[in-house]
C-alpha cells in the first residue's frame, strides 16, 4: 500500500469494473481533488497511467499504470512512486463529531 | 350550569332546601357544606375529590390546589373566586394568586393552599417573587444553550473566523454541542495542538490524541507528520479507537495499514 496525504493506492489484481472503463476516465489524471486547497493528487505523465473515478463522493476509484510506472503529485506532499499495476484509490474519512458521523477528509 | 356565588353568604343562600347540603354546579363540581355539626359551618366548591375553594363565614376563604395545577382547577377557581381575586397558571405547574394589581404583581403563589383573610392579607403561599425569579431562571437556562447552539452553528455554516474565540473560551463552554461548534469555528487542528490534547499511543510519526469532551465523552484524534516536508496534520477519528492502528485502519478502511504500507508521505 502506497499512502500520499490523504489518498491511498492499494494494489489489486481485480478487474477495473467496467462502468469505469468505459465512462469514469478522467482526463486530466486528478486522482483526488483539493476541494478547500485547490491542490489535486494527479499523475505526473498521463501518458504513463490511468484514473478512472465514479462521480459521486465515496465511491470507487482506480488507476491503471503502465509498465513504466508512474509517480503521484500533489502541491503540499512529496511524489510517491506507483509500479505498474492496477490500484483501488481510498481516501481517508474523517469523524465529524458535531455531526456526530463519518466523511471523506477534504484537502 | 354556571354558579353565580362569590362569598360565603350568597352560596348560603343557594344551599337551602333539598340542596342544603350539596348542590351541583358544574362537571364534577359541587358546592358542599363542610362541619355539619361543628360551628364552623365552611362551604367548599369540590371538583372531584379536591376541596378547590373553601369559604368561611368570616369571610377568610382558603385556595387549594390539592396539587392538581390544571386549567380546569383554575378556570372553577376563577369562576367561583370574588373579585378581585383570580388564580392564574405561571410558568410550569405553578398557580399565581392574583388581586387585580396586574399580571406582573400577583398577590401569592399557591403552592398547594393559600388562605384569602377577610381583610385582604393571605396566609400560607409561597413568595411570589421568589417564584417569578425561579420561573425566569428556569426559561433562561432552558434558552441560552439553544441561542448559542444556533450562534455558534451558524459561524460553522459561514465559514468566517472569529477572532474573539480562544481556546479557554471554548474549554469554558459547558455545552457540548456548542463547544464542538466553537472548536469548528476556531479550527479543529489549530485547537487540538493548542489545547494541550493528551498523547495515549504513539508509533513511528503517529500520534493518538484525547481531549475529554465531558464527563463520560472523549474526542480523538491521530496527529500524523509528513515524513518528507515535517508538516503536521490532524485527523478526527472516532471514540472506539483507542490505538494508533486501529485508529488508522477505521481512518482507511483497512484491515492492517501499518503493516502493509510500503511508502509514505
């Protein structure tokens, strides 16, 4: 498991679902983005790698790298080095104690 | 069925004949003749098993709430009291005994029994100064966390700093809810450094912090360094988690992060 800030790639050899593949690509490669910084976890060659992400909060995310492997970015952390292989991106959750219930930390 | 009697002598007059000794003048209301064979000769208005009010023939007249502070008790007390006097709700389960001197000067609170003497002076109430103060104490104390409940979660909701807030403010917050509010309107990472938060685990750049939210609540979080650029973070995670790794595998989803993570920054 590879961890940067908030976000962490776990390596699987499951399968990309393939509502995934075929609609959640995103194109700029942000694996996660600052919503209160503005600072985005991304790859830093797109052409190395792939994220593929569901639009609602919470739900499934991958990135796909290449054989050459691909180095993760973001403006406050040091780059972290994915190998190539398929990885489940989570991100980290927060307890909110005046809601009294969990959420998704927000950069 | 309403009764016109509001002294001793006119519910005289009303108990003669075949209702000499009780008549009915309302649901579940009689006016009754008490002491039959003593001199005393009190006539009570009864609504169920309570002598509500009692008339002497002196004129003394005694107000009894038996401890039933209803609307009905009131509304047969009013209905049978001579004026000025009236009985009144205040506050919750509490009756004010009036004498037209207006609303914000009632003339005794009836506690359980009161007696009207015949030349205006009462017996046997409470203070009624001491209850409109206790009444406003209470209403008070019920509102005040409320409105800074509402204060405080509106500036979580804006957003906007205050810059009045220290932390020995907010310890001082006796509310929960508002202290937590308070914390968000500060800044939950700033507070929790500042507030002096107990350490209870550590390993390698993890930190496990408490601070007790009340006598039976704690507020926890894991304070985690950036191994490459040394900057702090601090994450909330919730009471059950009581080391760094399992407050770390809630804050992941996972089932055993230190072991397992490979790199880190």
């Amino acid at each position: 498991m590879i961890r940067q800030g908030d976000v962490l790639f776990i390596p699987t050899t499951d399968a990309i679902p393939e509502y995934l593949t075929e609609r959640g690509k995103n194109e700029k490669g942000i694996v996660m983005e600052g919503e209160a910084t503005g600072h985005h976890h991304r790859i830093a060659n797109l052409e190395a790698a792939e994220v593929f992400r569901s639009g609602w909060a919470g739900g499934e995310s991958f990135v796909r790298v290449s054989d050459q492997g691909v180095s993760i970015v973001h403006e406050e952390h040091a780059p972290v080095q994915l190998p190539a292989g398929n990885y489940r991106v989570k991100i980290a959750r927060e307890y909110d104690y005046l809601a009294n219930a969990a959420r998704f930390s927000r950069d | 069925m309403k009764y016109d009697g509001r002294n001793y002598q006119e519910l005289d007059a009303k108990l003669q004949g075949r209702c000499r000794e009780s008549r009915k003048i309302g649901n579940h209301t009689y006016a009754q003749r008490r002491n039959r064979y003593s001199k005393e000769g009190v006539i009570a208005i009864l609504l169920h098993n309570t002598d509500i009010l009692s008339f002497y023939p002196n004129g003394d007249i005694k107000v009894n709430t038996g401890g039933w502070h209803t609307v009905t008790t009131r509304a047969r007390m009013n209905d049978y009291l001579p004026r000025p006097y009236t009985v009144s709700g205040y506050g919750r389960g509490r009756t004010m005994l009036y004498n037209g001197n207006g609303w914000d000067n009632p003339l005794s609170a009836v506690d359980d029994s009161v007696l009207i003497k015949a030349d205006g002076s009462t017996e046997g109430g409470g203070n009624a100064l001491d209850v409109i103060a206790e009444v406003k104490r209470e209403k008070l104390e019920a509102v005040r966390p409320r409105n800074r409940a509402r204060y405080w979660i509106n500036k979580v909701r804006e957003g906007k700093p205050s810059p009045k807030l220290t932390v020995a403010t907010i310890l001082e917050e006796e509310n929960q809810t508002v202290r937590l509010a308070m914390m968000r309107v500060f800044g939950f990472e700033r507070f929790i450094l500042d507030s002096g938060a107990k350490v209870i685990d550590q390993k390698a750049d993890y930190e496990l912090l408490e601070l007790p939210l009340d006598r039976w609540n704690v507020l926890r979080a894991l304070k985690m360094k950036c191994s490459t650029t040394g900057a702090v973070y601090i994450n909330q995670v919730p009471p059950h988690c009581h080391e760094v790794p399992s407050a770390l595998d809630w804050m992941f989803d996972t089932k055993d992060y230190l072991g397992q993570v490979t790199q880190q920054t």
